[in-house]
C-alpha cells in the first residue's frame, strides 16, 4: 500500500545521490577505480528509471 | 442539543526550512573550505564533493515525506553529480587549489605528486638532483584546467607521458591536441632516471628542456 504523504520522487532522487556519491566517494579515495565508460551509462540509467519511478508514484490514481 | 463533532487534527507542518538548511549548511562549507584554501590550508576537496552529494540524499530521503524544501536539495544533487561525472572524466584534482603556483625543488627534496585544481602550475626539475633521487623516481603533475609547464634539464634521463583530456600537450618540439592528446617521450639511450607523468583536464601542458 502505498503512502500518500510520502514524496517518492524526493526518496528515489535521495537514494540515487547516496548511491553516486558513495561510488564517487570510493573512486577519490582509491577504493575503487571507476571508469567513465562504464559509470557514464550507468548513471543515466539509474538517473532514467529514478525519473521514470518518480514519475509514476506521482501520477494521480484513475 | 448536540456537541459539535471535533475538527479533524491539523495538518502536519511542512518543514520548508529543511532545504534551505541544507542549502546554506553547504554554502557556509564551501566558503570555510574557500576561506581555508586562501590561508594556505590544504582542504581535501576530492572527498567533500562527493560527502556533500550523500549528505544532500540522506536529506531528500530524511525530508521525503515533509512535502518540502526538496526541488532545491534535487537541483543541488544534479548539479554536483554533473561536476563529479566531469572531474571524473577529465580528471579534475578538485584537491590542487585556484591560481598559478610555482615549484622548484632541489637537490633530492621532491614530491612524487604536485597538483593544481585550477590554474598554472609550473614545477622546474632543473635543480632536481637525478643523481641522488631513487631511480626511476616516478613524479605525476596534474591540473584540471588549465596549464602545466614542467621544465626539465636538457639531456636528462627522463621519460614524460603528457596526456590532455580536452587541449594540447607539446613535448619536444611536437605536439598534439583534441580530445584524449597524449604524447609519450623518452630520453634516447640510458633507462629513464624519471619517469614524470604530466596531466591536464582541460587546457595544456607543456615540457620545456633547459
């Protein structure tokens, strides 16, 4: 069920920024050597489903 | 006579603050971490960008129900994740500091890496004492935009991979540019004493030999 007072576009956008800063956080302290060939698509991937959820969750119910 | 039926509770209040505090938590940062810099400071701006981005979506997801303040945290989200996918693919160091900065070490007394975030960084290898340094000692210089300028003594043994994300690299009288320029030298003959990796994000970087 779910919760009309929760804004799910502001949750996915917060979880996406979590996810890519923890990648890029890594990848400055040497962690973890991130390519932009491969992190390039990857975050607009995310960045497009996060869109296409958000989107959805505030699309009024018919 | 009937009592009048309780009015419904109010509405929770929304908490626009919420983003405007953030925004300016972030702000009065970024000025300290300026203001630091300007003192001479050494602010590892490399782990506060991405800090602040996993600061800005632990507040939307915090303030995911509050209803507000959030349209400011998501533009401040894409415009900080648009300039760490940029430093990452250029290869900002956003760590080097603004403004031309000069370096001229001596004897053995040398760095294995200088950088500059943006600016002129001009490192003179001149008095660098080849002959006393381990060897091959490897030595990185990097800015992200602008120029690097390494000057090195004529007839050293030295081994220079100048690459350009989006410029120019001119190595001993050749020189490429575009996207991805990169120019590889090596001193003829002896194995290389040093081997220098000279690196520009956006702009040029030039070796000179004196």
């Amino acid at each position: 069920m779910s919760d009309p007072g929760l804004n799910r576009s502001a949750l996915v956008a917060g979880v996406f920024f979590i996810a890519a800063g923890a990648v890029f956080l890594l990848e400055r302290l040497g962690v973890w050597d991130v390519s932009l060939r491969v992190l390039g698509p990857v975050l607009l991937i995310t960045l497009g489903i996060a869109i296409i959820l958000g989107g959805r969750a505030s699309r009024p119910p018919p | 006579m009937s009592t009048p039926a309780p009015l419904p509770p109010p509405p929770e209040p929304v908490t626009p603050w919420a983003g405007r505090l953030v925004l300016g938590v972030v702000l009065a940062l970024f000025g300290v971490g300026w203001l630091l810099e300007s003192l001479s400071v050494d602010v590892p701006w490399d782990v506060v960008f991405p800090a602040v981005l996993i600061g800005i979506g632990m507040m939307l997801v915090v303030s995911a129900r509050s209803g507000a303040g959030q349209v400011g945290l998501i533009l401040a989200g894409i415009v900080l994740t648009v300039l760490l996918v940029l430093g990452t693919a250029i290869d900002i160091p956003f760590g080097g500091g603004v403004g031309d900065r000069s370096v001229h070490p001596m004897g053995v007394r040398v760095e294995r890496e200088y950088e500059r975030g943006i600016g002129t960084l001009t490192l003179d290898l001149t008095d660098l004492d080849l002959d006393a340094i381990e060897v091959p000692f490897d030595l990185r210089a990097r800015v992200g935009i602008g120029e690097l300028v390494v000057i090195v003594p004529e007839g050293a043994a030295v081994r220079v991979e100048a690459h350009a994300g989006l410029g120019s690299v001119r190595v001993d009288g050749m020189e490429e540019a575009g996207i991805d320029a990169e120019l590889s030298v090596s001193a003829p003959g002896a194995a290389p004493r040093l081997r220098l990796e000279a690196s520009v994000g956006i702009g040029e970087v030039r070796i000179e030999r004196v």
